[in-house]
C-alpha cells in the first residue's frame, strides 16, 4: 500500500497546521467546532499489522474536544489511501487498524483495558480518480443482513472519506487554504497549463498563510516529488527550485517551458497520426482499385499494397456484398 506518493503526504500531515486545514476544510463542521487544535499531538508509529502482514505508518494525531462541557482527548486517525483502484478490504481494514492502534495504546500505557479506550475519528484521504465505492461501514458488508437479534453482536466501524476529486475548482477555492491548494494541483495534473495556474495560486496561499516559512518548506518538497512523477521533463525544472514562494517566478517559467515541450509534441503526434491515417486510406484505395482488376490474388495485393492479408480479404468480402 505505501509508495512515494503516501510518502510525501505522509510528511505534509506531520505539520499540524495541515491537520487542522484537513478537518476545518473538509470533515463534517461540528467536529472541527469542538475541537482545540492549539492541542494537536502527534502520535504517529511503526508498528506491525498481523493481518495485512503491513506497517501500520500512517499518521494518528490526537486533539482535546469541549463536549458538553467536558474536556477529552480524541485519536484522529488519517489513512491515506493513494492506490490505483478502490481496496474494497478497507473497512475490516480500518477496523483492523483501530484495533492494534489500541492493543498499542495499552502496551505503551497511555491507558489499561479497566479505564477504558479513547475515541478515535477514522478519516480516510483519497485522491484515485475512479469513483469510490467501498461501504462506508463494516457493518454494510456482512451479508445477509442478520435479523434483528443478531444485529446487535455485528461489528460497527464508520469511518469519514474525504475524496479529493469529488470537490469543485469552487469548492477548493472557497476554502482558500495552502491544502485547498494542493488539492487543486493534484486535479490540475493532467494539464500543464491548468497546472501552472493551480501551483500559482498555492504559492498566494502559502504566502498569506502565518506560518508561511514552515509550510513553504514542506509544501515544497511535496511539490518537487509530485511534479517528478509526472514526467522528465518537470525534473529538470526542480534542481534550483527551494522555495515556492522565493522561487515561483523560476518555477513559472520552467512549467511555461515544459507546457510549450507538451504542445509541440501533442503536435507532433497529430501530425504523424494524420500521416498515419492518410497512408492507410490509401493503401486500402489502391487495394480496393486492384481487386476491381481482378489480375492479382489476395496475397500478391497484400504484398503489394503492405496492407494485412486479412483486411485484402475484408475488403473482397465487401465487394462481393
């Protein structure tokens, strides 16, 4: 499951500035309304998932809530979920994971089984571009569902999807934050040019962000592993690149460069697909024009044309039609 790209927003969500961009923006108002993020702690780990035979290294920040008038802590627990197609294991996964994450909590006694275990908020990051389809609860999954009897004793675990393509250039615009803008790049990746536009306005974002020097920082790296994914081009573009916001005209330019590379050579192609096409039309008309003439067989019109031997007999097939 972990590859470069959990990796670099791994170390984004180390920063508990973009913790709380992640919950104020994007998770349900009440929670964040409750939340103290001034108590924001990270309690990220390595540990061993028994079942998934994985390392559970996903990042668990703790947080203190005001619940009618009672102060607590809760575990925020962030899986980034950055794969190609949709894990429908997900739920017993995040069940899973919850499980171990308390066995830990006990083991490293932060608290016994007596006092109890602290509440966790499951939130689930995902960036794929295919709809998303795994239940939102393991509960959903067993089926049949059992009669009402039974309901009771089945496993209950929710967790919060925050899916990046689902939301809006708007949407993203309207909570006009560097993490709002980070999303905007990652939609905006298969366009250079709607690329440039997205990094422009997420260096504006860490500029009048107060902790601009930390997030540049981070952001920055993230950047330059995000732009090397996307082509050879965009690694030549990286090498004096330190900082977005000191550095953004040079990283403009250097994406003007490679955005014209991408023109050009979308031009080139069309160019050698319509040469490619016009080669083709022709080779079917002379082969169409030789089996009028009747002189040559299947073969020696294949030979002679360069046109496959089963589209010379298509192409019989459909004269005597």
């Amino acid at each position: 499951m972990v590859n470069h790209h959990d990796t670099g927003y791994k170390e984004l969500f180390s920063y508990p500035e973009l913790v709380r961009q992640l919950i104020e923006g994007f998770a349900p108002p009440e929670v964040s309304a409750m939340m103290d993020f001034s108590t924001l702690t990270d309690h990220s780990g390595n540990y061993i998932t028994p079942l998934f035979n994985e390392k559970f290294e996903d990042k668990v920040w703790s947080v203190e809530v005001n619940w009618e008038g009672v102060r607590q802590r809760v575990f925020v627990y962030l899986l980034l979920e950055f794969q190609s197609t949709v894990d429908h294991r997900l739920p017993i996964r995040i069940l899973h994971y919850v499980a171990c994450f308390y066995d830990h909590l006990i083991k490293t006694k932060v608290t016994t089984a007596r006092k109890g275990m602290p509440p966790i908020f499951p939130v689930v990051l995902y960036n794929g571009s295919k709809r998303w389809t795994a239940k939102a609860d393991i509960y959903r999954m067993i089926r049949p569902e059992p009669p009402v009897f039974l309901r009771v004793y089945q496993p209950h675990l929710r967790y919060y999807l925050v899916n990046e393509s689902a939301f809006t250039e708007d949407e993203l615009a309207e909570r006009d934050t560097p993490l709002s803008g980070i999303f905007e790049v990652e939609k905006a990746s298969k366009d250079v040019e709607a690329l440039q536009g997205a990094v422009k306005r997420l260096a504006a974002r860490i500029r009048a962000h107060p902790e601009k020097a930390r997030l540049d920082e981070v952001i920055t790296r993230w950047l330059k592993r995000h732009l090397r994914r996307l082509g050879a081009e965009a690694e030549q573009a990286l090498e004096e690149i330190n900082s977005l916001v000191e550095d953004h005209a040079m990283l403009a330019e250097n994406l003007q460069t490679w955005a014209e590379k991408e023109r050009q050579k979308g031009r080139q192609e069309g160019r050698q697909e319509g040469e490619e096409i016009g080669l083709q039309k022709g080779q079917r008309l002379a082969a169409i024009n030789l089996l009028k003439l009747g002189l040559l067989t299947d073969e020696q019109i294949a030979q002679t044309t360069g046109l496959p031997l089963t589209e010379v007999i298509a192409l019989r097939s459909g004269q005597a039609h």
